[in-house]
C-alpha cells in the first residue's frame, strides 16, 4: 500500500477546471446570462483567459465601494492578436468603434502586439467580441495556458525578408490556435458541438488541459531585436545570408516572471540550441509547444513555464528531444548579432518604395488629452490611410505601406492631432515601457502607466543638466514582479513592491542578450531621483565611447553583471 507521503502529487487546481470544461466551455454563457451581478465564477474567470478575457475591477473605486457595501466595480478586459501585430485600416477603425462600448473609451497596445480593451461591462462583452472577429480578428487564445499572440520585427519592409517572416508568424499562429468550438458557440452563436465520445480527438495538440502555462513565441529579424526575442518561451532569429532568408536560430526557455521573496522563482532569457530552415518552422514549433505539454510542471504554477522546463533539464536534453519529436537532426546555430531593441520613429522607405512612420505612443495608451487628440487622429488617419498599421512590441505604432503621393496628408495629420511627439520626446522618454497595472489589474502592486511618465518628466531635468537628453536610455516598469513589460531588460528597471514603493533594477544590455540586476529596494520616487542622478551625471562624463548606460553600470560597480536567469538573484550588492 502507497502511503500519503508517496503518493503522486496533487495537480494543481486550474489543471482540474481546464479538464471539466468540456473544452473551454465551461458554464461561462450562464455566467453571461446571469444579470444579478457583473461577474462570472471563479472557475469561468479562468476559462474566459483562454477566450482572450480577464474579469477585473476599478481599484481606484474599490475601497469606496467597500465602505458603502457595495459589489466591487466589474468589467472585463478583451485582449485581441494581431500576429506580427499588422492592422488594416478598417480593423483599427473597428477597434476604435468598440473601445467606445469600455468604460475608458481608449486602445491600450500592448508589449505582444495585440489590442487591449479596458472596462467592457459583462452585457457588453459578446457585442465587443462578435464585432472583433467581423473585422477578421479574434481574442482566442490571446491568454489562456496556450500559445498566445505570436510576434514579429514591425518595421515593414525593412528588407526584403520581412514579408517571408510575416507570414511564417502568421502561419505558426494558426497552428497552435486550440481547435475548440467553444468559442465560436460563447460568442459566435455557432451551432454547438454534441460530444461522440471519450475518443473523439477535439484538441489534437493541447489535449483536455492544454498547456501547464502561458506559451510565447517570437519572430526577429536581426539586428533589430525590437520584439525581445530572448524573453520568450520559443524564438525564431532570422538569419539572412546574400539578402536571401535561409532559416533560423531556434532559441528556447525565455520568460519574466517572478514572484518577490522567492528566488527559486526568476526571469530568464533565452538558450539559442540550433538552426533550422523555413520549412522546418511551423513542425518545430508544435514539437517545442508538446513537449511544454509533456514535461511542463503541473503542480506548482509558479513553476509551470516552459522556461523551469528548460532549465531544469537543460537547453541540451531540449534540442535532443526536439530532434527526436521530427525525426532530424538539427544543424547547429548560425553567426547573428542584435544592436537595438528599440523602435525607429520617423520616415523610413520601405524596399517596396512605399514609406512607413513610426510613431510614439507613451505607455501604449491611444486616448484623447488636451491639445492631444491621440484616438481621433489615429481614427481620421484610418479612414484615408491606403496601407496598414503595425503595432510594435514597444508599445508604439508604424503607419505602414505610405506611397510617396500620400506623405504630406499623413504628416499633416499627425501634426495636427499632436501625434508628433516622437519629434520632440527625450530619447529616454521613446524607449520606456509600460504595464497597465492600477486601476485595473488585479496583480498590481503599485502604479506603472500612470507613474512612468512623471518618473521620466523629472529624469528629463537631469538628463538636460547632463547633456543625455537625446540619449536611448531604456526604461521600464511594471506594478508587480511578473514583467508584463519586461523590466528585467531594462537599462533602468522598476518592479512595483507596494504602493509608492519599487525595487530599482540596472545594468540590461541595449541589445536584449543581458538582464539587469537589483540595485535598490523598495524605494519611492525621491529616492529612484537621489539614486540616479549621481549615475546619470557620471555616465555623461566618464563613458567611453559609444558605450551603453547599462553596460556602464556594470563597467563602474554599481551592480554585477546578470550572466543567467538562476543567477538573477545572485551577486546583489549590500545596499540594495
């Protein structure tokens, strides 16, 4: 007999949910229907994710409502893919149409190139939905324990490889979408699917439970790596030889997340283990996604991504296993280098002869301010825009495919709408990243969006003192230590702790291929201004040349280098 002790370790709780779902479904329409409360149950907040929805509430309102003994403010968030985050003009002008039914009446663009709608009340939900997948897009799978939105180098036609990437992500995508009818029953009205039996194969790839976590993957084009390509579970670096596409690096075990005070949780970059051509793509990417499947921890989800996985047994048992899944050997990885991670603002001509603008969108929030019509312009720019939209993994936006005839409008326009602020914004201000986090994110621990830019307003007055003011110094923030907005890449990092109060990161590589290291603690606004201005100062004065703010604090002791994720935690200095 099997005492307790040696019995199997009990599944984690959400692994039984995804398994009576029925395959997604749930009881999620009854929760729809149900108009006693603007919430659904527990369970079906779970199984919405994999529809592309998360419940929340207004904090800002929360504590009020408390006091007044009144149900928290609920509404749902709607997140929908775009891979390679392309856009036509018609569906940014439908994003517009139903950001209207929110309760925030703006687009959030997101660090995966996707859309995100805030504040849609549960009434709203379905409308918002059907609307969505109208203009041929869809919310499935945009979270979920699948693969979520697949991402690619924006820049349009940058070289003549990019429209080959572009379609491989898109075809990847499609592959790993879950082949469930639930969602087209939930908010499609489809004819719902009668079960055959227990061998009735529904979910080829996933299975009942589908993946033990969240799945990413990521195409880049070097030596641009403006999609953070390392930070994902699964990479594909394109490697280019004669102008011609010839394949790709395949790196693996990438991801953010933590948890403050447990080091056995840490973010991760990625392990490039092998090369392999456009054909082998899409195979290899299932194969990466199955063995998530097969191997991935289903017990404790703090340890549930694939990049535990990977560590835990080695970037060299992957790429085996790997080649034992397609039957072929893989050829080693091939010479790359990255030297950005930022976007390119301003005119570009494309290959094709067509011209493309980058835009700058603080925190990736389209809205309307004062003197700053930001959601009207993009709207007006939609309905004579002639090309396409490209959202960007920095939260920003290209007008894409401009023929040379249609310039002056475009940049009459985005003038007029105060869309211009690439033009006069500091290069720190153009290479920050932002989470959501408060009001509505349920994980946040202190503000991000709403905190970043003020934060940035009075760096700027020593960067002007300093002479740095046109200097690409990468910062990013989060409200929590899940790195929704990747700050452990970030030349400057700030993980929201408590309210007010965040643990300051530096020492990330400009390129993407170096995480930071925590130099300060829990520390509040004045003290991230006293902590960097000395560093700020020294840096403008004692760099070498053409060297980066984060290889600099490194170079002068300020914080170790970070050499691997389980080294993350390591070699902090006393004083943090």
């Amino acid at each position: 007999m099997i005492s307790d002790s040696q019995s199997a370790p009990q599944l984690h709780k959400n692994e039984g949910i995804k398994t009576r779902s029925n395959y997604l479904r749930g009881t999620i329409l009854e929760g729809l229907a149900d108009v006693s409360t603007g919430s659904i149950s527990a369970d079906d907040q779970q199984l919405t994710k994999f529809h592309g929805v998360y419940q929340q509430d207004d904090r800002d309102v929360r504590a009020n409502r408390r006091k007044h003994k009144l149900d928290k403010a609920y509404s749902f968030l709607a997140r929908v893919g775009l891979p390679g985050g392309v856009c036509t003009p018609q569906q940014w002008i439908t994003m517009d149409e139903v950001s209207n039914y929110c309760a925030f009446k703006t687009l959030k663009l997101t660090t995966r190139q996707a859309f995100q709608l805030h504040g849609i009340l549960k009434g709203n939900l379905k409308y918002t939905i059907k609307s969505v997948n109208d203009a041929l897009m869809t919310t499935l799978a945009a979270c979920g324990d699948v693969n979520r939105n697949v991402m690619g180098t924006p820049n349009p036609f940058a070289s003549e490889v990019h429209t080959e990437v572009q379609a491989l992500a898109e075809k990847v995508s499609d592959h790993l979408k879950p082949q469930t009818n639930a969602y087209a029953e939930i908010w499609l009205d489809a004819e719902k699917i009668v079960s055959h039996g227990e061998d009735e194969v529904v979910e080829p790839l996933y299975g009942k439970t589908y993946l033990p976590r969240k799945f990413k993957i990521a195409f880049a084009i070097p030596p641009q790596n403006d999609v953070d390509v390392l930070t994902n579970c699964l990479g594909f670096i394109a490697i280019v030889e004669d102008g011609k596409l010839v394949g790709f690096n395949i790196s693996v075990g990438g991801g953010m997340g933590m948890t403050h005070g447990n080091e056995k949780t840490f973010p991760r970059l990625a392990d490039v283990i092998a090369f392999c051509t456009p054909e082998q793509v899409i195979d290899a990417a299932e194969k990466i996604v199955s063995i998530q499947r097969d191997l991935g921890d289903r017990v404790e989800r703090a340890h549930a991504r694939f990049k535990y996985t990977v560590e835990d047994h080695g970037a060299d048992f992957i790429r085996a296993e790997l080649e034992k899944r397609l039957g072929t050997k893989l050829e080693d990885p091939r010479p790359y280098k990255f030297t950005s991670m930022g976007d390119r603002y301003g005119w570009a001509e494309g290959t094709n002869g067509k011209w493309n603008l980058g835009l700058f969108i603080e925190g990736g929030r389209i809205v309307d301010l004062e003197g700053k019509p930001l959601k009207t312009g993009m709207l007006e720019i939609a309905k004579v825009h002639k090309g396409d939209f490209r959202l960007t993994g920095n939260q920003n936006v290209i007008i894409g495919n401009v023929a040379e005839e249609d310039k002056a409008t475009i940049d009459a326009m985005v003038e007029q709408y105060g869309l211009d602020g690439y033009k006069s914004a500091s290069g720190m201000r153009r290479s920050q990243i932002a989470c959501v986090a408060l009001p509505t994110c349920g994980l946040a621990l202190a503000e991000s969006e709403r905190y970043l830019p003020t934060l940035v307003s009075d760096l700027e007055v020593i960067l002007e003192e300093a002479g740095l003011q046109n200097d690409e110094i990468v910062i990013r923030s989060t409200g929590c230590p899940n790195g929704c907005g990747r700050p452990y890449l970030g030349e400057i990092g700030l993980v929201g702790k408590v309210p007010g109060k965040y643990n300051l990161y530096l020492g990330a590589g400009f390129d993407g291929e170096r995480m930071n290291k925590l130099y300060r603690t829990s520390v509040t606004h004045q003290q991230i201004i006293d902590e960097l201005k000395p560093i700020l100062l020294s840096y403008a004065k004692e760099r070498e040349e053409g060297e980066r703010f984060g290889d600099f604090t490194i170079r002068k002791g300020y914080v170790k280098a970070t050499t691997a994720g389980n080294s993350f935690h390591a070699n902090i200095g006393a004083e943090a």
